[in-house]
C-alpha cells in the first residue's frame, strides 16, 4: 500500500505485508520489517503515528552517493530511539559518510 506526499505528510510511506504476519514500513531508500506482527503491533502503530506527526524520523545513510541504509527513530523527549534499522549495503569504514533526515514537520 502507499499513502503518497500529501497536505500533512510530507514524504510518501509504503506499508507492506508479506507472509501473512510480518510488516514493513517503506520509507525513500529505507526498509524495515517487524516480525511477527501479532507481538510488534504496539510498535508499528506508534511508528506510523510518529512518521505522520513528527515524533518520528527516517535517517538514511550513504556512501558515495549511493544509500546503505538508515533507520527508523522515535523522539523520547531528550533524544532519539532507534526503533528499526536497515542495511542494504556495505558501510566502509574510513570513508565519507552522509545522512539524510526525512520528517514530517511536527504538530
């Protein structure tokens, strides 16, 4: 399913089901599967709650200009709580590493 860039949402979000209990959370470049989701469902809903109302955000992580991964992160009021992470490619070490931040503008 996608829900598209709209009033009120900044970026569009993809939400996948696969194998009838697991779910995924599609962001940009950015992947994440909770699993099963019968035990995840309380994270999940906060997840996309918090991608539509800015207390979460997606930081996607390249190297030379191509993504590696990222993750999906929740505020905690002092910080940020790394809720899924997602690697598709080979982080070296001792090279230049960008990130990009995707939020909704908080409400």
């Amino acid at each position: 399913m996608s829900v598209p860039a709209q009033p009120g949402l900044a970026f569009e979000i993809i939400l996948g089901l696969q194998n009838t209990d697991e779910v995924n959370i599609g962001v940009d470049t950015f992947w994440s599967t909770f699993f099963p989701f019968e035990r995840v469902s309380a994270v999940v809903e906060q997840a996309l709650d918090g991608l539509v109302n800015g207390d979460c955000t997606v930081v996607i992580v390249s190297q030379f200009g191509r993504s590696v991964g990222g993750s999906l992160q929740r505020h905690n009021g002092e910080g940020w709580d790394v809720v899924a992470t997602y690697w598709n490619g080979i982080r070296l070490p001792f090279f230049h590493t960008s990130e990009r931040e995707i939020r909704n503008p908080r409400r």
